[in-house]
C-alpha cells in the first residue's frame, strides 16, 4: 500500500479489552519497542514511558498518569479551544459533557479532537478485582503514537 504526506488522517485505532476478573492491573508492553510502560519495584509503580507512549489515563484515578510532550501540547491547544467554546458560565449541562468528557465512547472522539487519527494506537484494558468486599472495575487507557517511530525501527 502506498502511503504519503497527502494520506488521510484515518481514525484512532481504538480498542478495548477486558481481563479476567482478579488479575493484578495490566502490565502494558509498547507494541512498537516492546518496553514495558511501568514497573512494580518494592510495592510501588514506577513510570517507565519509551518515546512512542504518548499518554496513559489511569482510571483509578480517573485522570491522565502520564503524558508525552506532545500530548501536553495538544492537550493545552484542545483545552484553549474549549475555553472559547465554553466561557465560565456554560460549563454546565450535556453540550459541555459531551465536548469535555472522556469516558466510555467520549474517548476516542476527544483523540480525534486532540488531532489524533490511524498514526495512534489507544489499548483502554479494562481489569477487576475485590476492593474492602466488594468488585471494582477500572480501565486504564495506553496511547501508543506510531508517528514516533524513526528510520531505525521502521
Ligand atoms: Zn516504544
């Protein structure tokens, strides 16, 4: 397939997956490199991002863990936007929601917003466990961006 500058941006590869129930979070592995995105070392996670991981949004924490240079920037621009759209004022009721939101299916659309397209790769690992009694369950959303790949990996 021949491919150039002029190619459409495509959509977000976008993909959900669940593990079983009781399994520890997942441990996410860059599809491009192969590096492991974090590590647990005595009790606790440490970041470990290669350069193709452009942002992990930790659902425990219901926020973004981890974003790449790039994805700040975009992110600022998308917030900037929403700004203007939405003064003070208007931050409330569906519209709002449904242009500020990421949850569920709102996520792939902010990629798109955010000026994403097929160059990424967005793995949402949906996981469970027992927390004081009762099932949780999380999801962690991994962007992988394949516009980073350079001459060497390719
Ligand atoms: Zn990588």
């Amino acid at each position: 397939m021949q491919d150039n500058a002029s190619a459409s941006i495509g959509q977000v590869g976008y993909v959900s997956i669940e593990q079983p129930f009781g399994l520890q979070p997942p441990q996410v592995h860059c599809p491009i490199c192969g590096q492991q995105q974090f590590v647990e070392q005595d009790d606790e996670y440490l970041e470990t991002p290669c350069e193709h991981l452009a942002f992990v949004f930790g659902g425990e924490e219901d926020e973004f863990v981890y974003a790449s240079a790039d994805f700040s920037a975009r992110f600022a621009r998308f917030d900037a936007e929403l700004d203007l759209r939405f003064p003070e004022e208007a931050r409330v009721g569906e519209e709002y929601e449904e242009a500020s939101s990421f949850y569920r299916d709102l996520f792939p659309r902010r990629l798109a917003d955010l000026g994403y397209g097929a160059h990424l790769l967005a793995l949402r690992i949906t996981y469970g466990g027992m927390a004081e009694g009762s099932p949780v369950w999380f999801s962690d959303v991994y962007g992988f961006d394949y516009s980073t790949i350079r001459d060497e990996e390719a």
